[in-house]
C-alpha cells in the first residue's frame, strides 16, 4: 500500500483539486483508494458532494473511536476519512501528547485493504502536517504558476529536510506537480522552466488550466464526474499513469 500526502505551503495552488482528482483516476483504473482529509475546511468531503456524515479525522485522533468505523464510501473504490472544523481541537490536545509526532502513524496504521492512501494536508507548518510526512512513505508537491508558489516549494524542501531530522526517518518528495498551466501565459513558462531546472525529473507534465476543474468542487463532483472529456481528465488520468508506473518507496520496516 503507498501512502502519500498532496502537500504545500500556499493556498490555491491545487492540492485538494490533486487529491480528489488523482484518487478518482486510480480509481478508474480499479484501484482501491481512501482519501484522508487533514484540513479543518474539509474541502474533500465538499469536492465530493459528501455532507452528512459523523464522526472525523478529529475523533479518531482523540481515540473516541477507531479509524475503521469513521471511513465512508464516497465512490466506487473510493473511500473517505473525513475531517471538520473539530480537527483544530483535536490538534490543541495533540500537543500535549508523547510523540506527538505519531499519533497519525498510531490511530491509521492499521488501516488495510488499499492500493493507496492519500492524504490533503492544509497550507500551513502545523502538528497535522508534521504527522502526515511522519506517516506517508511519499511527498506529492504541487506548484501553480506563480513564482511565489515556487518559493513556497524551496521552503518545503527545508522544511521536509528539518522534519526528517526531527523524525530520524522522513518521507520523499517523489513528484513536483505543475498546476494551473496555461501556454498563453509568459509567467507559466517561465515557473515551468524553474521547476525543472531546479527539481528536474521529479517535475510531472503540467495540469492545465481548465475552467471544468474549477466548477467541479461545486457540483459535488469529480471531473471524471463533471466533464469526463476535460483538459483537467485528461492531465490527471495521465499522472494516475505515471504515479502507477512509479516503484514504491522502501522505507524500514516495510
């Protein structure tokens, strides 16, 4: 089972977009997937058009109850652990705990049953993001095209470097993913052009910029859903492709 956290330090740059729609292309392709929402605006549960649901992410980090009986079909191979606004909550007591940096590794590690895990992480240096990078084997980075999106990717670089040393153990940054492309644009070429120069082959082919990604999250669909034809279908079936291709990371113990 791979296990990978769709993180980033600025907000719009797409990481729950790359969430919901890099799990519904596994998906499609008959892979069992659970999506774990770490951020407290639960924007994967809104992208999915899921509202009514009970316990979170929170009560499972406050041992209330198991991780098994809080996980909701969401789609055909597709499940969710959900979060909420409780989330910040559970996080204020989080500190107070022994290896706090753990808990993620302790109340999920016994999931079973998935291809893969993947886990949207919010936009901000926090205990719930230092315990999705403690738990995953692997990193997905996505940068949209502004070069200020490309500073906040150097700064998780250090950042992650910073966190493994904490950890003694860290996970990879396996893929940097351009988001938001648009070929008319000169700034888009120019942040493309950064990226590989400085991350090189961990760059993926651009998500271009699609208007039906953005109305998706608002129909409660995905875009295989929405508009199955979409530029945004097309560029996140084929980085489902290059994600399945890619040999899972050894890590100890595993």
């Amino acid at each position: 089972m791979r296990k990978i956290a769709i993180v980033g330090f600025k907000g719009g740059i797409g990481k729950t977009t790359t969430t919901v729609s890099l799990g519904a292309a596994l998906a499609r392709r008959n892979r069992r997937v659970l999506l774990i929402d770490t951020d407290t605006q639960a924007n994967v549960s809104i992208s999915l058009g899921i509202k009514d649901y009970g316990d979170t992410l929170a009560e499972v980090l406050l041992r209330k109850v198991k991780a098994e009986s809080t996980i909701i079909r969401a789609r055909e191979n597709i499940d969710l652990l959900p979060a909420d606004l409780s989330l910040f909550k559970a996080q204020q007591r989080m500190v107070l705990e022994l290896a706090r940096e753990q808990i993620f590794s302790d109340v999920l590690g016994r999931l079973k049953g998935y291809d893969y895990q993947l886990l949207d992480c919010a936009p901000s240096i926090s205990l719930l993001t230092v315990n999705a990078i403690a738990y995953v084997q692997e990193v997905f980075v996505p940068v949209s095209m502004e070069m200020l999106a490309v500073a906040g990717a150097r700064q998780f670089m250090h950042y992650l470097r910073d966190v493994s040393r904490l950890l003694g153990s860290g996970a990879t940054i396996r893929l940097i993913i351009p988001t938001f492309y648009d070929p008319r644009r000169r700034v888009s070429t120019m942040v493309l052009q950064t990226l590989a120069s400085e991350f090189g082959s961990r760059v993926t082919h651009p998500i271009r910029i699609d208007t039906k990604l953005s109305e998706a999250p608002g129909a409660g669909e995905t875009i295989f859903e929405y508009e199955p034809g979409a530029r945004g279908a097309a560029d996140y079936a084929r980085l489902a492709s290059l994600v399945e291709a890619m040999p899972p990371v050894k890590t100890n113990g595993s």
